[in-house]
C-alpha cells in the first residue's frame, strides 16, 4: 500500500471513529412491559417500532419456537404470537440491534375498563381528587393481595391526533396499589379471578364527566347523520371562542361592580383542550392500546349524555361497532352499567342502554336501581356492579351457563278486562322486594300516566288502575330517582321500560 492509500484509509477510520453511530434501537409500547398480562389460548399481538427494514425477532417462554418480523417503511412492526392455557411468569425477549427482555409474564384473561367517573372512582379515599372510597373499604384493601392480577391505569391525555401509545404501567395487586384503581374494575377482575383460578389484567382507561363521543373515533361521528352535530356544535363552538372570553370578563366585571346582579353567565363552548371534546379522549387514551388482544370490556358511562339520551342510542351502538372493528374482534364483549337513580339522570339514558343491550349482539347490562343513591351520582356499593358485570362474563365467556346474570326485561304485554300483564325474560322466581310492587305506572289513549297497582301471578306481573279503565301502556322505574323492587329469584332487579313510543323529551336534541 502507497502512502497515499494508507493516508486515505487512516482518514476513512478516523471519520467513522469521530462520526456518531446511526442506529434505531427497537422501542416497545407501554402496555409491553413487565408484570403484563397476555390473553390465554389464542394468538395475541405484540407491537412497536424499529428502523425501517430490521428484522425483529420475539421470543416467549411458553413456546419453542420465535417469531420473526420486518419493520416496514415507517419502522412498524407487529408479530402474532400464539398463547397456551393461564399460566407463568414466563418472559418474552423482543431482539433486534437490541435486545429488551420482558420479565413477569402472566397468561390469563385480560378486560379493557372504560367510562366516565364511575368507572374512575378508586377503591380507597384519598386516591387523586376522591375523598371517598368504595363501601367497606376498611375491610378490602387490606384483602387485596392478589399476585396474579395485574392493573395498568392509562394517564389521562387529550389528544388532536390518534396517539400510537399511552402512558401508564402494569402493577401487581396489593394492599399498597389497590386504592388508586378503579374500583368496579377491581372487583370485576377480583371476581374473575377468584371463579376461574386463572391470572386477570385489567387496563383502566376512564375520565370523569366525559360523554361517550369523546371516547368515539372522529370518522365514526362524521359518517353518522345523527351524530355529526356533535362535530358540528364543536367545531362552532371553537370560532365562538374569543366571543366568549369577551363576554365572560364584561360578566365578571359586572358581578365585581354590582354583586345583586342576576344577569346570566356566558354558555362556555368546549375548547380544543377540553376533555369532554369530542374523539380526543380516542385520540389520546385508546388508539394507544390497539392491537392489545383483549377477552372483552366493561364500560361505565352514560350520565353525561343524558340531555342527548335519544341520540346516544345511535352513539353508544357506534362506539361498540368501531372498537370492534379497530381490534379486529367483531364479538369482542362489551358489559355495560345502566346508570343507577339520581335526580340528575333522566330515565331515557337508561332506556338507551337497555336498547343498546336488546339491539347489539355481544353486550350485557347491569341494572343497579337497588345500589344507587339519589343524592349522589357516585354511589359507594361498586362491589355489586363489579359482581353483576363478573355474572356477565363468567355466563357468556367462561361457560357458566346455568348462572344468573341478569334481572327481569320487559318482553311483552297483554291487555284484556282493564289490566294489563306483562312477560319478562329473565324471570324466575319473580319476587316483590319489602312488599308490595312498586314505581308501575299505567295510561290509557291520553298519554297520562297514573299510579298503578301491580301483582305477581303465575311468572308475570299484571298492571291496573281504576282510573284508566282501557290502557295501553305501562311504564316502569320511569323517573329520575325510582325505587323499584321487582326482583327475580337471583336476587338480580328487573330493568326500568316503558311499553309505549310516545315522544319523549330528548327526542331530535343531537
């Protein structure tokens, strides 16, 4: 070699040596951490990010051979991994330029858990903004130890744009991590776990007082006639911004120079941050999650579309179907809470939900007129929600099929001689609790409703009153804040109905 070679060759080390490295080293999402949860017995998608073009090989302890992959062009990548039956703790290594090793594996059942503030509210007092806890906290989280049930609460995050990941990661129950967790998860989970024997994940993902459009893709409530003024009022209401600051500072300034003023408050439009803006919590909060292999989803959430009740009977449906569709599970379960009595809450939400349930394949409802409070829009008995969404699943899922999993629904109704007598589903062992029946009203052709009496014969309920001598319609726990007590024999209560089509108020408000 000459010297002018060895001079060129010298240059050439010394500039690889001084310039930095180039190099993507393989990244994971959040929920791929340790202390996971993977779903049992069937083929589970595992995800992140790469240089484009690098071959990505994922290796699980339960299997003997790995799977291997290729980032594509925007250094994606994504394996199916096939799951054996619950167990663990296994670990799965993820080897690319890197190496990353997951440590904790559990193979079980997981539940995605999702709402507003009910779905929110914590096991314990003191958690975040609650200063209550659920009903016997005392007595539960010091039970709570439970090694293999894992949690994952997903940050709260506003987002204009789908998000690729979220923030949050898995912990094991304990008494120490158990109180910040959504309770009706927990005992959800806590439940599951306890009649399957089998290890649970449970992915939290909730925001107090936000409507279900929220929670909606953006495209799903544009393609939608009944749903696109949501968009519409939104987008609206971002223009009328400046207006509105205007406004609220001259109000302020009036109340500061005549306190005794009655002049109303300027209406606030959501602003683009806002956490009851519509699709941005999809944004931020769920898109993150997809594809994690789920078993199904519990969902808590309803009171802050109750002025839209009518709408979100289209709304809740599309928000199911679009899930479906971005995991790529069209019978993925979905249990849901029909919100219990207040004085806030109109009884067309609750026929929304019960609709929902009657119309959509794959969903269940929890009826909690028994568990609620009138006073308070966060009643503290989440244990019973958690065990009737639990019935649900251990019926539907986990093959449990002479189990009770729901109360009374309507079916049907006969009129003959002045009374009418209605059929339920559901309806062994139909029993009056603490006497007789009650919240059963009864109409004639004029619409107006009148108190009933109702009785019990042969398996279903026969409605009267004296003053409608000719009815056609009967309507049940059709107020605000009732207090029925028609049971079935597994102690589950019957859904509030209506048995008539007459507008109701909500009716075109979209």
């Amino acid at each position: 070699m000459n010297h002018h070679s060895r001079f060129a060759a010298c240059l050439f080390a010394l500039l690889v040596l001084l310039t930095p490295a180039v190099r993507a080293d393989i990244t994971l999402p959040a929920l791929l951490t340790d202390h996971l949860v993977l779903q049992q017995q069937t083929t589970v998608a595992l995800w992140g990010w790469a240089a484009p073009g690098e071959v990505v090989t994922v290796t699980a302890g339960w299997q003997p051979q790995p799977v291997k992959t290729t980032a594509d062009a925007q250094g994606n990548w994504l394996v199916r991994v096939p799951t054996t039956k619950a167990g663990g703790p296994y670990s799965l290594t993820i080897q690319g330029r890197n190496q990353l090793v997951i440590h904790d594996v559990l193979l079980g059942e997981v539940w995605l858990c999702s709402g507003q503030s009910n779905m929110n509210f914590p096991v314990a007092k003191g958690s975040s903004k609650w200063m209550t806890g659920v009903r016997n906290e005392a007595e539960v989280v010091p039970k709570a130890t439970y090694p293999a049930i894992r949690m994952f609460t997903v940050a709260q995050k506003v987002a204009d744009e789908p998000q690729r990941d979220v923030q949050g990661s898995w912990v094991v129950c304990s008494p120490q991590t158990v109180g910040a967790f959504s309770a009706v998860a927990y005992f959800f989970g806590q439940e599951i776990h306890a009649k399957l024997g089998v290890p649970v994940g449970l992915i939290h993902s909730s925001w107090g007082g936000t409507p279900a459009e929220s929670w909606t893709r953006q495209d799903v409530l544009a393609q939608n006639p009944e749903l696109s003024p949501i968009l519409t009022r939104y987008e609206l209401g971002l223009t009328q911004r400046p207006a509105y600051e205007t406004a609220l500072a001259a109000w302020k300034a009036e109340k500061a120079a005549n306190p005794a003023s009655k002049a109303p408050k300027p209406a606030e439009p959501l602003s683009a941050t806002s956490n009851k803006s519509p699709y941005k919590l999809y944004n931020g909060m769920i898109r993150g999650l997809e594809p994690y292999t789920l078993r199904g989803v519990i969902w808590y959430q309803g009171e802050s579309n109750a002025e839209r009740a009518w709408q979100y009977r289209t709304l809740l449906p599309a928000l199911i179907a679009s899930w479906r569709q971005d995991w790529q599970q069209p019978a993925l379960p979905f249990y849901f809470v029909q919100i219990a009595p207040h004085k806030g809450q109109n009884p067309e939400i609750r026929e929304a939900q019960l609709l929902t349930m009657q119309q959509v394949p794959y969903t269940g409802m929890v009826v909690t007129t028994d568990v609620g409070d009138s006073l308070d829009i966060h009643p503290r008995n989440k244990q019973t929600v958690g065990h009737r969404l639990a019935l649900w699943a251990l019926s539907h899922d986990y093959g449990q099929k002479k189990l009770a999993y729901s109360g009374p629904i309507y079916q049907r109704m006969r009129v003959a001689k002045g009374k009418a007598t209605l059929q339920f589903d559901h309806a062994a062992g139909l029993l009056a609790q603490g006497g007789p029946l009650r919240e059963f009203t009864i109409a004639g052709s004029d619409s107006v409703f009148r108190p009933a009496q109702a009785v019990i014969e042969g398996g279903a309920v026969v409605v009267w009153s004296d003053a409608v001598p000719q009815p056609v319609a009967v309507r049940f726990g059709w107020r605000k804040s009732p207090m029925p007590n028609l049971f079935n024999a597994a102690g589950l209560p019957a859904s509030p109905f209506r048995t008539d089509a007459w507008p109701t108020p909500t009716q075109g408000k979209r």
